[in-house]
C-alpha cells in the first residue's frame, strides 16, 4: 500500500531533508527511512513535498512511501512516533491511492518565515527566528510581497531543483517560472510578539531552490529601506540570481502546508 | 550604584533560577553572578523578583544587583550580554532608587502556562508547553480560573516561600493569603495554534512556592471533566495543600511580567 504522512520536525540538528553522505550529518529522511524500514521489515524510500535545507523546520511536510499491507495505519503513525527522534514527529497517517506522490502530485506548499527586530539575542525564540538588530518597514515589505504574486520567472530568486550538474554542463536551463499564489508579510498575531516579530507567508505552486530564504532576504533588504520598492520590482523582472539580497537564514523558516487536489489526502 | 536588569532564558538547560550547589546543575543566578562579577571585578549577588523552579522559562524576569560606578548602563547589557551563555539574555539595563530591590519592591508577577492538546508530540513546541492527550473544555477552566480573583488563601496551591525547615519544625505557618488580580484561560491568539493550544495567564501581587504549575494542574482537571468548577472552588476554599492535583510540568511555564510601583523602574 501507498501511505502518506503528515510530517513535523525541528530542522536545528538536521542536515536537511535529504539523505546525504553519513559525514554530513543526519537527516530527517535518513531518521524516516530507519524507522518506517523497521516497521515494514524490509528497506522503503520515502518521498518528501518539500526537501527543506539544513536547519530549516515543518509543521507540514508530506511524505509518501509503499509498505506491504500489514498494519493499519494507526499502528503505522503509533510505530513510527515510537521509533523516531523527539524532533520529529508523524501527526497523521492516510492510506493514499498508488500512483500518489507526495512530491509530484502536491500543487502547493507554504512556508512561513519569522523575521525578529531587536537587538537583544531572544533565548526562548532564537532557534526559530532570523533576529535583526533594527525595526523593518512592514508596509513596504507587504507592498513588496505583493508584486509576486501570479505566474512569473522567479529566476532572480533561485534556480529549478531539476537542475543537475549535467544539465548545467549541458547548458540546458530548467524553468524558473513558478506561480505565486498568497504573499504576506505582517506583524506576529500573537500577542506577545506583535512589536518586534513579522511573518512572511508565501504560497505557491512549487519553490526554486533557495528560493524562499533568497526572497525573505530581498524583502528584509525593503524593510530596512536599502531598496525601494520599485527597485525590488526591478529585480524581479530581471530574472537575475546575480540581484538577489543574501540568503536570510535557515532557522526562520518553516514549511507549514502541501496542498493536493481534492480528494487526494485529508488530514 | 544599584542596577536593575530585565532577563529572558529559556529554562530547559538550568537547575532554576536560584543558585545551587554544583552538583544540582547550572542555575540562572549562576549564570547572571559570574557574568556580573567579571564586569564589576569583584563577586557580586544578584537578587529576582521570582525564583523560578529547574526547567521554568522567563521572558520578563527581574533582578538587581550593587556595583561600583564604573560603566554605563548601555556598556553594562552589552558587556553581559557577552559573557553570559546563549540561552540567557538581557534585554535591559537601569539604574534604580539605592533601596531598590528586585524581589522585595515587586508588586506584581505574571506568568503564562502553555497547554498543547494533542496525542502526538509537537518537535517545535514541545521546549514550551504541556502536552495533553485531549482536548480541554476550555470555558470550564476560564470559569474556574475567574473564582481565584481578588485576596484570598491560597494554601490549596501551596506553601510561603518564607517558611523554612526552622520555621516549620518551629510549627510556624507563613501566611499563604495573596491577591490574584488577573486569571485568564483561553485559547492561543496565535492563528496556527488555536484549535490545540491553550493559555492559562496569572498575575498575583505574589505567588506562593508552586502555587502556578498547582493551579493549572487543577485547572486541568477541570479541563478535563475530572472536577466540576464547583468542586474547584470547595478546593480552593478549603485552603489545604492536599487538595491540590498534581503539579504540572516545569517546561509549559513563563515568567512574562514583574510589575512595580510607578516611578520605580521602567523598560
């Protein structure tokens, strides 16, 4: 049978998602893989929506593997959360239809990235934020965030993940063309965090390869008023990795939703 | 001169707040004196508003401590800032009245208790809260929580950190009246936890040894239909330590806000 799970992790001792070289560290493919292999018996690939970075967290991630039908799924979700590492975490198990993959078949995924303005390190936040020591403009880092979105060359923000060595040897250039489909950046909705913490939100079909850390780190370039907000349209028109801010860091960002076509998966 | 801090640590790594024998880990005051001491060049004590237990986090906690008038207060955060470990920091620094003392001049304490409803653990909460198998009936335990307002005994949640092994063989019995002025249940203002997380948020002119992590164990129990609002407010009445359920865990506690008389100390 083909099962999907709804995936958590904290990102922070992780080499991503990915399985890598041993040397490089673990991952939470490789943590994955270990436990669902104990549980079929046998050794299973898991697929991932979203291979985050190194360092980077879901609340969300969906990953689909085959196992011969010998437990529900409950026993599934009970095994696998007794096996894994405490940073990760299964929240649901579904049996989805065989041809389902949790990479190809999801139309969009989520991420949300937490931005903190204070000069001061913030212990209990620190793992999860990317702290700047100044306040950033929200309203012109919304008006930025807004000129994303529809269908457009994201080229300026990354490069296609199906680029390999080979293609780029070859010359070939996958597309950069993604759509985005919700762009927000706003101040925390909790309470406590409202006057130092923004959020930035983005949705969209499929993400380049850095792209998510390559954009947060342009709009914070807004927020600190380094770029207009015309400026950042330039860049995006351009379709120019070359124009890109800094990669903002790994442990802001979170993958918090695939979505699928109706009738796909249900959590 | 006398200096008053405002402290943020996340408490997972600390034996408490108030210094131990090393055998018993490292404590925050550990922390905080050796820091200070290295700046001010000689040993200096350094007094809280709330000795939080082994595991509590602080997000406003205060202290203060007598130094000689060698360096700015600017100089005084960055330089301790610096020196202290990353999982404590000072957001703060003023000078305040000679007579001022962080524990003794406090007026209020506020704390905020995480509960996260759900079977499965949460890797990116789990440092913060206390987790439920179930979900809580939620305006049960507001109803509850709103019979502790005002003065009253609370000796159902515990003991007068004043008494002591020598006041109790004495059969010595410090008072355990206080005043609740704010106690609030509700469910998380933060979009992506309100269906599973709720907040439980206290403020006490001051509060009794465990008398927080006793009330939200009880208040759980509410929570849970183990005890109608009723009998909680029979238990609180009854003023008897006995009554109490179980203590909840260190790990879902927050020490946000210490509250002083006007004029005293502003951040």
């Amino acid at each position: 049978v083909n099962l999907a799970a709804l995936v958590e992790y904290d990102g922070t001792r992780f080499a991503g998602f990915q399985r890598q070289p041993a040397a490089r560290g673990p991952t939470v493919q490789g943590a994955l893989e270990t436990a669902v292999a104990r549980v079929a018996g046998e050794a299973v690939s898991v697929e991932a929506a979203g291979r985050t970075d190194s360092g980077v967290h879901a609340s969300g991630q969906v990953v689909n593997f085959h196992v011969p039908p010998r437990h529900d799924v409950v026993t599934w979700q009970r095994a696998l959360n007794a096996l894994l590492p405490s940073d990760v975490a299964v929240a649901a198990v579904r049996e989805v239809a065989g041809d389902f993959r949790a990479r190809w078949s999801a139309v969009s995924r989520s991420y949300r990235y937490r931005i903190l303005c204070r000069p001061v390190r913030a212990p209990l936040r620190e793992r999860y934020v990317w702290r700047l020591p100044r306040s950033l403009d929200v309203a012109a880092m919304a008006a930025a965030a807004e000129l994303l979105l529809g269908e457009r060359d994201f080229g300026t923000f990354g490069s296609s993940p199906r680029d390999t060595r080979e293609t780029r040897a070859a010359g070939v250039r996958r597309s950069t063309v993604r759509t985005m489909l919700a762009a927000r950046v706003e101040r925390s909705a909790e309470p406590a965090y409202e006057t130092d913490e923004i959020v930035c939100e983005l949705t969209a079909n499929a993400f380049l390869t850095g792209m998510v850390r390559r954009l947060v780190g342009t709009l914070a370039r807004v927020g600190e008023g380094r770029l207009s907000v015309d400026e950042f349209a330039a860049r995006v028109a351009a379709a120019d990795v070359a124009l890109a801010a800094p990669t903002a860091p790994a442990c802001g960002l979170c993958l918090v939703r695939v979505g699928y076509p109706p009738g796909t998966v249900v959590w």
